[in-house]
C-alpha cells in the first residue's frame, strides 16, 4: 500500500469486503451516464461535482488511476441533474489490508456517492454493475467492493448488485502511519 493511502485510512476501521468474478448488467437505467475513461480528464463542472461528492482529496486520490489509464470515473444524470458518481480502480493495492486479494487484475467498484434526492432508487447498485461491466470489457475482474461495516446502505447495495461477502477485515494504523495492521474478524 502507498504512503498516500495509509493516512486517508481511519486510524482503526472495519471494513467489508465483496467479490464477484463478473456482474450482471444493470436493468432499468432511467439515467445517463458520463464516463472520464483511463487518461482522460473531466471537465471543471464534472470535477466540481465529483468533489461536492466525494471531496478534494478523495477525489484527487482516486483520479491518479484513472489518469495512469487505469481506472474509471463516471457521473449519472437524471433529466440532466447531476446524480451520482462512482470509481473503478485496481484493487491490487488493497492487499495489505485484504490478503486475499491475489488476481492481478482485480478492480475495486466504489467508492460511490449518491446525492440524497436521489437515494433509495438503485443508483448505487447499478453503478456498480455498471462500472463491472465496462471493466471487464476491457480485461479486468475479479470485482471488489469494500465498506464500512456500519455503512447499512452501501453493504445493502453491494448484495443487491450480486457481489457475494466475502468477509469483515478489523484495521489500525500505527506507529505513525508507518504501519497498518488487519486480521479478518467474521464473515
Ligand atoms: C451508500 C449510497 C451510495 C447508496 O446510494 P443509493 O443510490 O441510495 O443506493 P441504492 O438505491 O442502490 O440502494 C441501496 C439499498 O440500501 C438500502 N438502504 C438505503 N439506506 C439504508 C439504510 N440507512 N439502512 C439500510 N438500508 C438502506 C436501500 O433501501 C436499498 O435496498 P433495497 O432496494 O432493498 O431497499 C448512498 O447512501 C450514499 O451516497 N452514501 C454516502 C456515501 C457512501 O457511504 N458511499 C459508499 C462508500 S462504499
């Protein structure tokens, strides 16, 4: 894991992590999708709206992806409001806190952010079946997703999306970020 990553962790987490080899694809979609693809930049009103969402440094970490054209990041509209946003980046990077990430070309679906109007409507689930499915069309999988154990919404969506659980992870980070310590808690 990068230096970058370990102080934006929580200095003592819990996080769920979800698998899936390939996920359906999302049905029903009443929204419009813009996709900043790998090595390309968004525009100012997307990046503006990508950091109401997920803030400036979340924002920046997970683009450094997408501008080594390796990960993804995508706005939903819906009657051409703004609604939502996800990312797609290599999962390969997680392995010091989830072991069991091995496959080299593991993606990480998330993280996702929904505005509040438009929570409740499967959004967040179809995103990431959606995000899988333009990943995998260009090589990657296995699919990760990973939340907060308390985060009741997104541990819904990731099961409603057919990304089964794999297990709970229990993290501290120590000896001033030096290090970060996780064992595997519960399934
Ligand atoms: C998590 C989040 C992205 C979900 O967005 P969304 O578009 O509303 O998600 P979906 O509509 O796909 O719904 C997810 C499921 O969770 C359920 N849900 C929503 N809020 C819930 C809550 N507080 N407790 C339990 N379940 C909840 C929904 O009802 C739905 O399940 P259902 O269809 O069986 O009823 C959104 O709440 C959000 O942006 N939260 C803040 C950012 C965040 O935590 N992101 C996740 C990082 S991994």
């Amino acid at each position: 894991m990068g230096t970058i990553l370990r102080p934006l962790l929580p200095r003592k987490f819990e996080y769920v992590l979800f698998k899936a080899d390939s996920l359906e694809p999302p049905e029903d979609a009443d929204f419009t999708v813009e996709q900043i693809g790998p090595g390309q930049e968004p525009t100012p009103e997307q990046q503006a709206f990508f950091v109401r969402c997920v803030g400036s440094m979340g924002f920046w970490y997970q683009m450094r992806w997408v501008r080594r054209g390796e990960g993804w990041a995508w706005i939903t509209r819906n009657d051409g409001q703004p609604s939502s946003t996800m990312f797609a980046t290599p999962a390969e990077r997680l392995r010091k806190i989830f072991p069991v990430i091995t496959e080299e070309k593991a993606m990480n679906i998330g993280p996702g952010y929904t505005v509040p109007e438009f929570r409740g409507r499967g959004l967040y689930t179809k995103m990431v079946q959606y995000a899988a499915n333009v990943a995998k069309e260009q090589g990657w999988g296995p699919f990760y997703g990973l939340t907060s154990l308390s985060n009741a919404a997104a541990i819904r969506g990731q099961e409603k999306c057919g990304l089964k659980r794999v297990g709970v992870w229990a993290g501290t980070r120590v000896l001033f970020n030096l290090i970060v310590m996780t064992r595997r808690v519960s399934d």
